[in-house]
C-alpha cells in the first residue's frame, strides 16, 4: 500500500481534530519557513523534538524487526587487486561482489584508491556548509529539486508520516555539471574533487558488478548506469529524544549503486532476514548497496535492501552519498530486466521505466516505509 498526500491530510485532519492544538500542517511550514532545518531547533535550544518528527505507529512505515544479536556483519571488499591490476585478484573480487549483490544488497570497500585527505575533505566541507552562518545558508534553501544545488530538510516533508531528524543538500554533478558559481564557496572545491573521484570509481564497480552477473564488463556503463551522478550532504545533528524518531526512515534508494562515506558515529542499518544489522562505520571504507534500478534491470538478481539511520544523542553526524543516476532529467533511455540475463525459467519480474518516472514517482510517494519498486512489478 502505498501512502499519498491526500492519506497524510486525512491523517493530519484527524490529529487536529483529536487535539486542536496540533496542525500538523501549519507546524509542517512554520518548520519549513524557517529555512534552518533540524539544525535550527538544535540550535535554538530545544529539549523535547517537535511532534511533527514524531514515528507513527504503522507497522509497514517502521515495522517491529529486531535488531540482530548475532555476529553477522556487513561483507568488507578488499579492492586492491583491481586497483593494482591483479587479475587472479579481481576474479575473487567479483565472485565476493557478487555474492554481496545477491544476498545483502550492500557490501563495504576498503584499498578503493580514494585518498584519504580527500574522505575527510568532503566531511569538512559538508560540515562546514551546515555550521556556517544561518543567513548564508538559506540562500541555498529550496524545494525545486531542478536547481543544480539543492538544500532543505526532508525531500519529502510534506507527504512522509513524519519528518526525519536530518538535513541534506544535493548537487548533480553529471552529466551536466553546476557551474562553480552554483556551489557554496565553503564546499565548492572538495566538492568537484569528490565528484571526479566517485565517478572514476562508480565506473570500476560497475564493470565488477557486470562481471558478477556474467556480462561485459562494459555493460552496466554502456546502457547508462554511469551517466548521471549526484552528490547527498547529510547532516544528522544530536536529538533530545532519539527513541521518538529517526534520522533517516526504512528506504531503499533509487538509483543503479549509491556509494556512502559515513563518520564514526555510526547508526546505519540494513534490513536482512527481517533482522536489523549495524552498519559499522570503518577508517577510510566506503559503503556500497545495490539501488532499485540495478534490482530492476537484473531481474531480483542483485537485491536493494531496505536500510534506515537511527536518531542519536551523538553529533553531528556527517555522512555523504553518491547516486548514480539521471534522477529527474528528462531521457529517452527506458530500463527494464537486462535481456541476456531472462530466459524461459527467468521471465521479466518488473516492467520498462524511465529514470524520469521512477524518480518522479518516488519523489511524490516519499519515505512512508514502502517499496517503490514495488509499483513497477508485473
């Protein structure tokens, strides 16, 4: 089931009509107005979080699966085989990628030639954009997510069961990159530097990831998995009251393969065998989880994996994700199950999209604890 705008209105109706003090609504744009995001109410001293973060109790928006006991852990990927060209190496690399793909839709990497000045670079300067003046910030307050540059709290603020105790900036950075005037100065550099670097290494993984599913090792590249790319600056500033709500709802992402750096604070976890596992954060590794389209396009092979950031009283925790994927832009390119990997006993699980109308549909749905690619089943 899918929750829409008109179902959270019914929701907010029945809120103010049970306490007519609370209009979800009308806080919902007092919040967004003053264009400070979560890092405002921090700031201004808050000790109990506004009931407009508060987590519903609907079972399918964050459902009761337990956080896991036992010793099973995220796959850590040693990439030096590739990066040094050892090919004995690389053919257990992409037999270890592939297993990853298929049975935890993510997978950490470590020895992946990013240098780590740069790592903590992009951390700074995330930080620094956020812990810069409020008045130079708002300039860059915006909810038209057609702009090259991007910040606000909560893409979907006003369709979501409640608001994530985050906020974020986006940048798209390919293929038609924001001129430097278009970035704020106090992350513009590390920001175009970062970029190159995860395109350079977007493309590496996704020659291993079309080695494990028995293709060209082109093939992922030359269909358009690597043409769009954009740039996530998360902040997760400490919460009062993290028991109440998140800092990034149950999802799965929308895109071909999402690379994350996250700091040492630590919070994110996946959902496996109905079981959530931590995500621990390790020196100079890069998280990578398989995203809806790449599920899609490989038939269920790979698995996009439902994942969530818990609120703490920790903080700020910075983390940075790179998407890859034409979002919104407006293509001709249609993706659905990769032709050379269906046979008679393999049928097409999913129908033909558009990145344009996947992304809008996500985007209209928000992060209500449902599966947009459910929506593309056949």
């Amino acid at each position: 089931m899918v929750t829409t705008s008109a179902d959270n209105n019914n929701e907010a109706t029945t809120q103010t009509t049970s306490n007519p003090k609370y209009d979800r609504q009308i806080e919902l744009k007092a919040f967004d107005e003053t264009k400070a995001g979560v890092k405002g109410l921090v700031d201004s001293g808050i000790t109990e979080i506004p009931r407009i973060f508060h987590r519903p109790n609907d079972h399918h928006y964050e459902d009761s699966s337990q956080v896991s006991s036992t010793t099973a852990s995220v796959p850590v990927i040693d990439l030096q085989g590739v990066v040094n060209g050892d090919k004995a190496k690389r053919e257990e690399i992409i037999k270890r990628v592939g297993e990853a793909s298929e049975s935890w839709g993510f997978f950490q990497i470590i020895n992946h030639g990013i240098p780590d000045r740069v790592l903590e670079e992009i951390k700074d300067g995330v930080r620094g954009f956020y812990e810069q003046d409020v008045e130079v910030k708002k300039e860059y307050y915006t909810r038209d997510i057609s702009k090259p540059f991007v910040y606000n709290s909560n893409f979907d603020l006003y369709v979501s069961p409640c608001v994530n105790w985050r906020d974020s900036f986006m940048s798209s950075v390919a293929p038609d990159p924001p001129s430097p005037q278009d970035l704020p100065p106090v992350c513009r550099d590390i920001l175009f530097e970062y970029s190159k670097q995860m395109m350079k290494l977007g493309i590496v993984l996704l020659e291993l990831l079309s080695e494990a599913l028995g293709l060209d090792p082109n093939h992922l590249s030359s269909i358009g998995c690597a043409e769009g790319l954009y740039i996530l600056g998360h902040y997760y500033p400490p919460c009062p009251q993290p028991e109440l709500t998140m800092g990034t709802t149950k999802h799965s992402d929308n895109d071909f393969i999402t690379l994350l750096l996250q700091d040492h604070i630590g919070g994110l976890q996946i959902l496996n065998h109905n079981k959530w596992i931590d995500v621990p954060p390790l020196p100079g590794a890069l998280v990578i989880n398989i995203g809806d389209i790449l599920q899609l396009i490989s038939n269920d092979r790979f698995k996009s994996v439902e994942h969530r950031v818990l609120a703490s009283k920790k903080g700020p925790r910075i983390s940075v994700a790179s998407f890859f994927s034409t979002r919104i832009l407006q293509t001709s390119k249609i993706f659905g199950p990769i032709k050379e990997l269906l046979s008679e006993n393999n049928p097409p699980k999913y129908r033909e999209t558009t990145l344009t109308e996947y992304n809008m549909f996500f985007f209209n749905k928000g992060l209500d604890g449902t599966k947009a690619l459910d929506h593309f089943k056949l």
